[in-house]
C-alpha cells in the first residue's frame, strides 16, 4: 500500500488495511511524499503493517495515476527507488508472512 504520510491519508489507509488485508497475506507499506511531521515508522506500526520503503514526492506521479495512464516509466527517480526497496523488503524470508520481525 502506497500512501503520504498525512493525517488524512493516514485515516483512509487505516480504513484500508482494516477492509482489504484480511483477503490479503502480505501487505507493506510505502510511505509517499513530503515530510509532514508524522514518522512514516510510527504510521507503519498505528496501521500494523511494516514499512516496506519511504519515497519522496515524484512530480507528476499523482495526476498520472489519477488520469488512470499510471506512473510514467522512468530510468531514475523517486517510485523507481521505492520499488526496488520494497521488492527487496518483501524478498526477507522473515517478512514473508507480512509481519516484521
């Protein structure tokens, strides 16, 4: 689940975890965007799900996934680092059940 680290967004990803989790055996959490003041570790552990990777914002990110094109392909930047470390997250044995050790 990518979500910012803002109090709104915090809420809905609560709503989130609590309705679609259940069906599903592994869910992380990629905090997005600015600093805010809220610890995206601190979000992870409110949501109790472990923080896969943090990603600053990527210009053009939202409105491309709004507009339903998705994230525009690019060789370098913020969501491509994201990526790599939540697959590498995701990749330890010890998360394999979702749940941080």
């Amino acid at each position: 689940m990518a979500t910012p680290v803002t109090r709104p967004a915090g809420a809905a990803a609560a709503h989130a975890v609590r309705t679609l989790t259940p069906g599903v055996p592994r869910t992380f959490l990629v905090a997005r965007g600015p600093a805010t003041g809220l610890d995206p570790g601190e979000v992870s552990q409110l949501l109790g799900v472990p923080l896969a990777a943090e990603m600053a914002d990527q210009r053009g990110l939202t409105e491309a996934v709004e507009l339903g094109v998705g994230p525009l392909p690019r060789r370098r930047g913020p969501l491509l680092r994201a990526v790599r470390a939540t697959l590498a997250r995701v990749d330890r044995p010890d998360l394999r059940s979702g749940v941080a050790t």
